[in-house]
C-alpha cells in the first residue's frame, strides 16, 4: 500500500500553471505508476479539497550533452493537472504565490 505523499511527489510552479489557479487548476508531479483514481485519493487526502477532473500526461525527459561526445538525457516524469470542484475550497499551499 503506497502513501498519498508517495504519489503526489511536488507541485509545479511556472507561470503558466499560476495562471490557472483562480479557475481551481492545479499541477502536480506525481510518481509514474500512479492512476488517475489513485491520484485523485491522494490530492483530496492531503490537501482535504473535492477533485473534479485529474488529466495525466507522461512528460519525456530532455536529450542533454555530458562532455563532448556521449549525450545524456534528463529522467522522464509523470504531470498531473487536477480541476476542483467548483464548491470545493482552494489549497492553500498555492495562496502566498500568486
């Protein structure tokens, strides 16, 4: 049995993923094994708010030169967009940044 704290691994804080906070958007790192319905459990556990909608997209990590010749490339990551409920509360982590 994972822990919620386990799936949901970091927020992501760009411009762009503040931008969609006062339409109750939220963005999320999440680890790579987790489902959507297991995604969901764990934002409502944590944070005690009502999920709407989770949309999950594999991000692929980017080709990066180590030295001269051998190319690297950075890990690959899963990213979580989580939609509220439009009678459910705000996270308040995201509050302060905006």
């Amino acid at each position: 049995m994972t822990n919620a704290y386990d799936i949901i691994l970091r927020p992501i804080i760009t411009e762009q993923s503040m931008g969609e906070i006062e339409n109750k958007k939220y963005v999320f790192e999440v680890a790579k094994s987790a489902g959507k319905p297991e995604i969901k459990k764990a934002i409502e556990e944590i944070f005690g708010v009502k999920v709407q909608k989770v949309n999950t997209l594999n991000m692929i990590g980017k080709e990066k030169r180590m030295g001269a010749h051998p190319k690297g490339r950075r890990k690959n990551w899963k990213k979580a967009m989580i939609q509220l409920k439009p009678d459910s509360k705000s996270i308040e982590f995201f509050e302060g940044m905006i």
